[in-house]
C-alpha cells in the first residue's frame, strides 16, 4: 500500500561509467532454471525474523550462517533505525550492508559508512507532525541512533515494551525511546516519522495527509503504525540500490516480510516470500507463503528454498562484491519537491 507523489530513486549512482557494470566487471551469469541459487537473502524483520514476542528462534542463527556460508548473503530490511538493528546485525553475524528507516537509510556495518540518508525536510516534518497533533495521535520521530516520542506515557509504555528483543549475550538491547514535548525542537529533519493509533483513526489521518499532495510516501508496518518517508523512498527503492551497491541482479535476490511496507520489494525481487501471519494482500503480492513468524517461518525459507536448491547444485560461491559508490544526502537538499531522481 503505497501512497502519496512517488518518485523512484535512481539507482545509476550505483553503476560505472557509462552506466555499465559496476566496478569489477560482469560478476554474474544466468543460471539454468534448476539452478534457483540466491546471491542474497533480505529479512524484514518485525514480524518476520522476530516473533511475535519479540525473540528470535533458536535456529535462526545457525540457518543463516549455514546459509552465509554457502555462498548466499543475508541481510536485514527494516522499518527500524539503525540503533534497532545493530544488535541484531551483531547477534546473527551480519556484515553485508542493511537498510533501515522504510528504506530512509542504508548503511554497511563492516566499515560504518553511510550509502543512503534521505530524511524527510524540515517543511514536510512540520505539516506531518502539525497534522498528527491535531488528532491527538502519538508521534514517533526516527534519526539513526535516537528515537524521539511525543504522546501519552501509556502509550508510550506500550511502544518501549514491543521495541524489545531478546538477543542472547548482547548487552543493552532494549532501545531507549526518549519522551520529548516537542518532536519538532528535538528532530527537526527525520529519516521517518511513525503516527500510531487505532486503524480507522490512522485511515483518516492517512486521506489527509494526501490532501497536503507533499512529496511524501506512507505505507503500514502494522495496522496501529502509518510510516512517513521522503517520496520515493520505500524498502524496494532501497533494495534497487543496495543491489547495485553490491553488484548483483534483482532477481537473484530473495526477499521476506509480512506487512504492507514490504510489497514494495515483493515486486522486484526475484522470489518474494510472505509470513504466514501477513494480512491476506501481502501474501497475494508474493511467489510464496511460508509459515508464521510464530512457526519459524524464517527458517523453513532458509531451508527449503535456498539450502535446498544448494544441495541439488552444490556451488558455494558468492557473486557478492561491494563496490565504492555511497550517497551524500547533503548533495540531495535541492530536491525538496520530489520531482527529480534522489540519487
């Protein structure tokens, strides 16, 4: 469910001269169709790789170093910031570049550099938040490391209980949710703002925030949680660039989610899978449904659909090479109407 003055990220930042290969040359050839190998693995996250309780399966871990080890990456797609899945990015042994924030903010954790930050202007934070204040809905402001919150503490109470995840040997997991009266004073340029409350509540939000016609896209992580980013940005804007960062095709990638936010991927990926417990919608937008988060679902993906295929055709080899392209967004500022190409 996507929304709102969209425009695509242009990905040819992430390509060599002339708009060829990327750095290094073809680093991929066809595969024969039994030959179903993946170059990388994206997973969402809540909803998906967690439980519903917010732990992550025994059997995860193993999986994807199994997994890794065979040649395929693993890598994270989330709606969270940075400071959400850097714990989680450590626990799983996860070096490849993630994206957080919708697709707001990409980053590669092996070396700390920053490829995409797109965050919202200062103009568009202001109407969006103004417009949230005035139905009394709470506000989630998102920078990298901080999360800001502008509401009632028992919603707030609410909101530190579900960012929880109990990640084995990782000190200081839960993240910290600071409790400011001003959302605006405190993050005046969010990567993303999250407007919570109940769905009719945040329909009409929704059809308002159209009205504005700003260069904004709104999609759901979850019913109760209407997600705000710049126009054009979205999880399957971000995996365009991601896979040009790392040199390797659409469809040789295979992509994980449960919720709305994540069709947008679902569409450009070469094998789109749904959690069991996704709204009837997202599963229609996937190739395949695998089971709940509740039931492993994450693990029976790795299994059947990608250890699997190496059993039939045993070639642990990555296609994966990172290339040297990154994105300023301090060269974006002049874009604020969402008309040209972000990158």
């Amino acid at each position: 469910m996507c929304f709102g003055n969209e425009q695509p990220i242009d990905t040819s930042i992430c390509r060599g001269e002339g708009g060829g290969a990327a750095r290094g040359g073809p680093l991929w050839s066809p595969a024969s169709a039994s030959e179903r190998i993946y170059d990388l693995v994206a997973i969402d996250i809540d909803g998906t790789l967690v439980t519903s309780e917010n732990r992550l399966s025994s059997d995860i871990a193993p999986l994807i170093r199994e997994t890794q080890a065979r040649g395929t990456g693993v890598t994270l797609v989330s709606g969270r910031p940075k400071l959400k899945m850097t714990p989680l990015l450590k626990e799983l042994d996860l070096t490849l570049p993630y994206i957080g924030s919708g697709g707001a903010y990409i980053a590669d954790p092996s070396n700390n550099l920053v490829i995409l930050h797109r965050p919202l202007t200062r103009e568009e934070a202001a109407e969006i938040v103004e417009l949230a204040r005035a139905a009394k809905a709470p506000i989630i402001s998102q920078e990298p490391d901080h999360l800001y919150y502008e509401g009632g503490i028992e919603e707030l109470e609410q909101l530190i209980a579900i960012s929880k995840i109990d990640i084995t040997g990782v000190e200081d997991s839960q993240v910290e949710i600071h409790k400011v009266d001003d959302v605006l004073q405190a993050c005046a340029k969010p990567t993303k703002i999250n407007i919570c409350g109940e769905p009719r509540h945040l329909l009409d939000i929704e059809r308002k925030l159209r009205l504005l016609d700003l260069p904004i896209y709104l999609t759901y992580s979850a019913p109760t949680y209407l997600e705000i980013t710049q126009s054009g940005i979205n999880k399957g804007e971000a995996l365009k660039v991601l896979a040009k960062y790392l040199a390797i095709p659409l469809e040789r990638i295979l992509v994980i989610g449960d919720s709305h936010n994540d069709i947008s991927m679902f569409g450009i990926a070469g094998m789109a899978v749904a959690m069991g417990n996704a709204p009837e919608e997202v599963k229609a937008a996937a190739d395949q449904v695998a089971p709940s988060n509740d039931e492993d679902g994450v693990a029976w993906v790795l299994r059947e659909l990608v250890l699997k295929e190496y059993g039939r055709c045993p070639k642990p080899c990555s296609n994966i090479v990172k290339t040297d392209h990154t994105v300023d967004h301090r060269s974006l500022e002049g874009d604020q109407d969402g008309i040209q190409p972000i990158l």
